[in-house]
C-alpha cells in the first residue's frame, strides 16, 4: 500500500485529509514539518507522496520542499501543495522548488483524490 505523509498544523485539515485518503492509502499525520523529518531517518517511514501546508510555525512547506528535492535520498518524494495562499507569486514559489501540484484550501476531496492518483 503506498504511503502518505500529511503535514499541516491544523487539525481540521490533517484528520479531513485523511478521511479522504484512509481507504486507499496508508497515512500518516504529522502536526510539523520537524516531526516529519525526523521521520525520515527511518526508511520505512518515507512515504510516497506528501501533503503540505505551507504556513506552519518553525519550518514552512517551502523550506520543507527545499529540504525534500535538494536530497537525493529524497527527492523521488511526490508533494502536493495544499494551502489558502492563492497568489501567483506563491504558486510560482512552490513550483520552483519542483512541488508536483498545488491546491487550494479549502480542498475538493475529488480534486486531493485526482492529484494523489495521478501522481503515485
């Protein structure tokens, strides 16, 4: 069963993502990009793809995104983006760091569903 990491700080969201995804797919919820990567050093926790919110206290989606493609260990890791910022120039920040999609809050389950399908 792939694997799924979401991280975002709310817990509306984290528990919404996952009842979306719970049937498909093995989640695993992180409440800080900092728990997340420390996760990391276990291979069996590396997931497939990632969910990420980018407003989050400590560590932003972007460092996270940064973090994640600028390893090679890491790298394969598909990330889908889902945050209220909207703007052009946050959509175009995240598509710098090679994020694979990139969602709006509040998110479609049918669209996170499409996303995540398509890429994993």
């Amino acid at each position: 069963m792939k694997k799924i990491a979401v991280i975002d700080d709310n817990d509306v969201n984290r528990k919404l993502f996952q009842k979306f995804l719970i049937h498909q797919y093995e989640v695993k919820l992180y409440n800080n990009a900092i728990d997340f990567i420390q996760s990391l050093s276990d291979e069996h926790a590396i997931p497939d793809l990632i969910i990420l919110d980018i407003m989050m206290p400590d560590m932003t989606g972007y460092e996270v995104a940064k973090y994640l493609k600028s390893r090679d260990s890491f790298k394969h890791i598909k990330i889908i983006v889902c945050s209220a910022l909207n703007s052009e120039v946050d959509i175009e920040k995240a598509e710098d760091l090679q994020v694979d999609d990139y969602l709006v809050k509040p998110v479609n389950h049918q669209d996170l569903l499409l996303s995540v399908g398509q890429l994993i």
